[in-house]
C-alpha cells in the first residue's frame, strides 16, 4: 500500500510591491527577513513577513550586482555597480560599512581587450572557530549557553572559569557613558547620517563578548576579473587575491578564473572555492581549498585584535563626521557677523580724518562714549535690533552647539580611542618576536601621541569657546544699549542702569579678541597645503609630539611665528588616520601570508553546467580531513543531478591533494529540477517540477552515500529515483497552500536560535518574482535524523 506524501507547513507568505529582479532574492539567517533587488537592480529592498517593507536603499546611477546575509543576520552585504560592497545594518537604509572591491580606474578599464570587467559577481559570507578555541577544547556550537552553564558552576564552586581568556576580553568601554548622536545636518561623505541615532550608533559600536570571541566571521567577495576580496569582522580588509588553478586541463596562463561558489564549515581553516574559466565552455569547475592558516594558528586572540582594530577605525570615522560638524558650526558663527561687519568697515575706511577698523571705533566708543556717524549710521539703519536678534542668534547657538560637539561627542570618542590603543599596546608588548602581528610598540605609541595632541587641542577649543560665549553675551547687551541709546533723543532711566552696570572690561576684550578674527581659527582655519607638509615633516621624526604641540602653542599666544599647521584638528584627525592607517596595512599584510591557495581539483561532468551547490560537511571526530561534496545539473538535462565528492586532507591547517568520487540521480516521470540546495551534513534539497502532477514537489536526499570512483570530463554512473520505492535515503514532499503558485527559485536556510526560535525552511519564488513562500521543514529532517532512520 503506498504511503500518503508528507506535506510542507506553510511558514509564512509575502507579496511584494516591487518584483525581485534579477533573481536577487536572500533570506535572513536568524529573523524572518527577506532581501530583494527591484527596480532593473536599482534599489534594495528588506520586508518583513506579510508585505511590510523595513526599509529600502538606492545609490544614484549605480544597481546592485549581489547580496548576502552574514550568518547571524546582523548584516546584509550588497554589492554595487561602483564596486563598493556596502553592509547593511537592520536598523537603518543608510550603509554601516563601505569596503572598495574594485578601484575606479579597473571599473573603467575592464573589459578591454577581451579580458573580464573588474565587477562585483560574487559574494558569501561564513563563520569559522579560531585555532586558539579548538587547542582549548572549545568545538564551537552554542558559546552563550555553554558560557552560562559554566558560570552557574562556577558559582557552585564545581568547575573554574578560563580566568585568563575572562581577563582578555573584559570590556572597559561599557562601562563608559555611551557615544551621542551627531546632529542630522551638517556632515559629511559616505557617513554623514550614519552617526545620527542612537540606535544606529549602537550598532555600529557594538562590544566583543568573550561568548563570541572565539567566532570570525568571514566576507568574501569574488569579481568578474579573477579577484578574490578577503575581509573578517564586518569591514577590516585583509587582502584582495587572483588564483589559476594548475590541473591537467586547467592551463594557469589561459584566462581568468572567478569565483562562482564557496563552501565552509565553522571547525576547519580551510575554505572551499569553485572557480569558473571565463573564457572556458562551461563544463568544468574548479574546486580550490584556500587556507585561512591566520585563523588556525591565532598568535594572538585573532577576535580581539580584529574587534578593537574595526572599532578603531569606526571611531576615526564618528571623529571625521564631528570634525566636519565642529567646523560647520565655527563658520555659522563667523559669516553672519562677517557681513555686518563688512559694510562699515568700508565706510570707516573712508572716513576724511583718517581709516579706522570697526575694532578701533567701537573701542572708542567704549571708552569715550562717542559713535562715529559711520558706526551710528551701522548701528540704527543697517544692523537694528532685527540684525542684532540675527547676530546674536547665529552666534550663540554656534558656540552652544560646538561646546556640545567637544564635550559630548569629539572628547569622548578621542577617550575611547585611547582605550583601545591601551590594549593594542599590551598586545604588542605581550607577542613574541617571532611572531608577526603586523604592528609595532612604536607605532601604537605614536598613534596615542596623537590623541593626545586632539585632546590638548579640545581642551583648548573648549575654554576658548566658554571664554567667547560669556563675552559675547555682555557684549551683545552692550551693542543693544548702543542702539537704543543712539535710535532715541534722551536716555532713560533703564538705559542709564544698565550703562552704570556694565561689564566694560568684557566688551573691550571681546571686541579686542574676537569681533573680527577668532582664536578658534588657530584650530579651525583653513589648512595651507605647503605649510600641511611641512609640517607633517617635521613632526615624523619628532620624540615627543605633544611636547612640541605645547610649544607651538605657546609661541602662538606669544605672537611669535609657529607652525600654523599643527594644532589645526583637520590636520592631527588626517594624520592620526594616516598613522593608523598604517597599523591597520601592517595587520593586513601579516594576516595576508596566512592566506595559501591548495591544490585545484576539476570537476566536471562532460555537459554544460546549469546550477551548481557546494557544501562542506563536518569532520568526523579526530579526522584530520574534510569532505566536500559538490552538485551540479547539466543545462542540457535537468532531471538529472550529479553529485562530486572531495575528501581532502588537512594537516595544521594547510590542505593537501584531494581524492575524488561520485554519484548521478535521475528524477523519475520527466521530472526536472527547478533550484536545489544542500540543508546540511545530511540532506540536499531539491525543488522539481512535476508536468504529470501540474504542481511542485520537494525532494530530499541523503547524499553521503553510493559514490564510486571519479574521472574528470566523464558523467559519473546515474541511479535512478522511484517517487513510490521504499529508499530510505530518498524521500518526496508536496507543499500545502501551493495552487496558483509556480516557483522559480529557492533558499534553503537551518534552524536558528539567535533571535527567537525559527525553524528550518526553504524559501520559494515564484515566476512573478513578486510574491515568495516559506515552508518550514520537519524537525527530523532539519537534524539529519530522518536521514539516518
């Protein structure tokens, strides 16, 4: 008697207000979140389940070549025509990170001579457990709750907590007040709204915890010229890198070769890379181990130098957007009082007795109590008490707004920094000198000079800014005094007090000091490029540079000739940044050598290759292997699915040649394959349509088993499938809620507790490309049981 199909629980279903083009369609990981690209791959959109949109994103005159889900769903990579990949966090449309894939001049010139275009084609995003954590015994799986049963022993004295690893990631920042936004208005670049919410600030500073300091994710983006982009921790760049397979058909001289497919697991170093001739006839893949040694051997905890490194550059940019602020506002308090200025001065400048400056007349008027005609004819006909309401408005909230930028955005952050550059030094004192981290005590050092120097230079800002601000109000009082009495025939009584009561040591100070010209300009003006450069020579050498900065300042205030470049804060933000700059290069550069390309393995089947899936499965306990399965389907026969198996030995972290076998399925009743992708360790999922049936169904396989021995370029021996048989290694499920719905493409995603339970299910497009099903898997098949029996 046959047996009823088991049906698919329908999990959640969405029509789209813009169709998905292009097939760009990806599923979160962790939330019930879906990613689509609309608009001829314009705009980038994120929904929620039942049609909500979260938020979209465009660039103007670029589209999006690719995106992907980081593997705890914080982060959406997409990849743009600009070749820029751009991470997108959850809380807001506006890009996290911006990391450079592709170079302007290889985005103009690709495609030249029949070479590929030097474009985004390719981007996935895995997670892997470092060395360190594996020597410790630490096999990853789930950190925070095995963290909190160790804690709940600990407290019942039955087991010790790794205090040394507990000391290492203890964080001092959370103990700090947290960042304030910036305001809306009046940044900058790529980053000007970033900073503008708590919310998104939070994000982007979020603290390492010592329950995930042991995970690193992974960024790697393939394009269209052979380049293979490596980045870890969201956006600290490790290196970009070109690899031509050497294989017995695979000339290494013969074109280029790009990245089509990557596969991982969390415990092995090791990555899998399949890569496609650009130039070839689209029957062979390359399998390509690419070996991470860097996150095998840890020298030092890789997470926390990678963490605090990626922090130090998030606030070199919050420092960059409140430089940009802090001057926006000195110049609103400037231009304003610059234009009244500015017409009596020419005036006065014509006066027949001689030329004076508005700072000689008013300080004449001050101590005589005589106004000039031109200064009179300024006070009651051009400047009022309406210009006055202006000056005073223009004025007031610019210090006001630059007082809060020192003191709750700029002093702060320069803190944090310090912070970091503390634990930077203790690592570059704690290493061996065997051991390359790519950074020096030296020049963790100099990069704390510098913060130094910008915390010097606020402090200064500050107590100019007070200073200005306290002036400026008696002297505001002053100059309405001035204008009432001159508007008027008599002097009243509430004139005459408030002249009795005057702070007149005040007003002349401020007129001496600041009327015209700043002493905020020595931080704020605008930088010479000459006078730049020399400076930024002279200091390089320098033993001490905040000695020097003191100084300078000194001579300064002296009135004697100083070096106009170096206190500027546009000047120490650009050369602390060129500094670290260097630091982050030197980590780069030391992690770049632990990148090694094995050896090529081809895969092919002797047919053009339609879709293909790569998966790499978990080693089995003290196995110093790994196994890599690969599925391909011939364009030209869709019913049939072949399967390559590669095992391939590792030894510290390096790979060796792989050893091939192979298995063929042939879908019964014409059946053909629509999409398909592996689950897990046990299961490979595949989408069919059913002609006879009119209605889609869903196959799984358990693909470990019956693989025999593999020749490149020959079709490997095909097994049929009865949808009726008894195989336990083979089963079919139907859908419910389908009628209507044609799919055209799947995701498949496990389950995941990170952000409340979700099941694991696959995600199903339909033709239309505006509305996508989701179908939640059978907990037996989603663990691999319904597999084993």
């Amino acid at each position: 008697m046959e047996t009823a199909t088991p049906v698919l629980r329908l999990f959640g279903s969405s029509s789209l207000a813009t169709p998905a083009t292009g097939g760009q369609f990806a599923c979160n990981p962790a939330i019930d979140l879906t990613a689509t690209v609309g608009e001829d791959n314009a705009t980038l959109y994120v929904w929620r389940a039942n049609d909500q949109l979260v938020w979209k994103h465009a660039e103007r005159g670029k589209k999006v070549e690719g995106i992907c889900w980081k593997e705890d769903g914080q982060f959406l990579a997409s990849g743009w025509s600009d070749g820029v990949v751009r991470l997108m966090g959850l809380e807001s449309s506006k890009p996290v990170h911006h990391i450079r894939v592709c170079d302007a001049d290889s985005l103009s010139s690709g495609g030249a001579g029949g070479t590929a275009p030097a474009k985004i084609e390719f981007i996935a995003w895995s997670k892997n457990v470092t060395g360190e954590s594996r020597r410790r015994g630490r096999k990853g799986g789930p950190r925070r709750a095995e963290r909190e049963i160790l804690l709940d022993a600990e407290r019942m004295g039955d087991v010790a907590l790794d205090l040394p690893h507990e000391l290492t990631f203890l964080e001092v920042e959370t103990a700090l007040p947290k960042l304030s936004p910036l305001p809306v208005l009046g940044g900058s670049g790529d980053d000007m709204f970033l900073f503008s919410t708590t919310a998104s600030l939070d994000f982007v500073f979020r603290p390492c915890k010592a329950e995930d300091a042991d995970d690193v994710h992974i960024l790697i983006v393939g394009t269209a010229d052979g380049g293979i982009h490596l980045s870890i921790y969201d956006s600290f760049v490790i290196g970009r890198f070109k690899h031509s397979p050497r294989t017995a058909r695979a000339d290494p001289g013969s074109g280029v070769f790009q990245l089509c497919g990557h596969g991982s697991h969390p415990e092995i170093s090791t990555h899998m890379l399949l890569l496609r001739p650009h130039q070839g006839d689209g029957t062979a893949l390359y399998l390509v181990p690419m070996d991470l040694t860097f996150v095998h051997r840890s020298p030092v905890n890789l997470s926390l130098l990678a963490s605090k490194t990626t922090t130090l550059q998030n606030l070199l940019r919050y420092l960059k957007q409140t430089q940009s602020h802090m001057i926006g506002e000195w110049k609103s308090t400037r231009e304003l009082p610059s234009r009244f200025l500015l017409g009596v001065q020419d005036d006065l400048k014509k006066m027949p007795n001689g030329a004076l400056t508005i700072v000689q007349a008013l300080y004449h008027t001050v101590a005589t109590g005589h106004v000039l005609p031109p200064v009179k004819e300024w006070l009651v006909d051009t400047l009022a008490e309406r210009g006055l309401k202006r000056w005073e408005k223009a004025v007031i909230t610019g210090l006001v707004n630059l007082r809060g930028l020192v003191h709750e955005n700029f002093i702060p952050a320069l803190e944090r920094c310090g912070i970091i550059l503390s634990r930077l030094l203790g690592i570059a004192r704690f290493h061996r000198s065997e051991e390359s981290i790519g950074f020096s005590e030296a020049q963790i050092s100099k990069l704390a000079e510098i913060i130094s120097c910008l915390l010097m230079v606020a402090h200064k800002v500050l107590l100019i800014v007070m200073d200005e601000l306290e002036q400026f109000t008696v002297f505001s009082v002053w100059l309405r005094m001035e204008i009432d009495k001159q508007a008027s025939s008599s002097i009243t009584d509430e004139l005459s007090e408030k002249e009795a009561t005057m702070d007149y040591a005040k007003v002349l100070s401020y007129i001496q000091n600041y009327l015209v010209s700043s002493p905020l300009a020595t931080y704020f003006g605008e930088l010479d490029k000459e006078q730049h450069i020399k400076d930024k020579e002279h200091i390089e050498q320098a033993p001490s540079l905040p000695d020097i900065l003191g100084a300078e300042l000194q001579k300064q205030e002296a009135g004697q000739p100083y070096m106009a470049a170096l206190p500027r804060v546009e000047f120490l933000l650009d050369y602390l940044t060129s500094r670290a700059s260097i630091v982050f290069k030197g980590i780069a550069r030391a992690e770049e050598q632990g990148v090694r390309f094995g050896q090529a393995a081809e895969l092919s089947i002797g047919k053009k290759i339609w879709k293909h899936d790569i998966w790499v499965s978990r080693p089995k306990k003290n196995s110093d292997s790994a196994a890599v399965y690969t599925a391909m389907v011939p364009e030209t026969d869709k019913s049939k699915i072949y399967l390559i198996r590669a095992d391939i030995p590792l030894h510290d972290g390096v790979s060796g040649p792989a050893s091939m076998t192979a298995s063929g399925l042939s879908l019964p009743d014409s059946a053909t394959i629509v999409d398909f992708k592996f689950l897990n360790d046990d299961s490979l999922l595949l989408l069919c349509s059913q002609p006879k049936e009119a209605k889609p169904s869903l196959l799984h396989i358990a693909y470990q088993a019956r693989y025999q021995e593999y020749k490149e370029g020959n079709c490997p021996p095909v097994i049929e499938v009865s949808r009726g048989a008894n195989n336990r290694n083979i089963s079919w499920f139907d859908f419910s809620n389908i009628s209507g719905f044609t799919p055209v493409q799947m995701e498949v995603q496990r389950a995941n507790s990170l952000r409340g339970e979700i099941p694991a299910r696959v995600c199903l497009l339909g033709r239309d490309k505006a509305v996508y099903k989701t179908y939640a898997l059978p907990e037996d098949l989603a663990s691999g049981v319904h597999a084993r029996g």
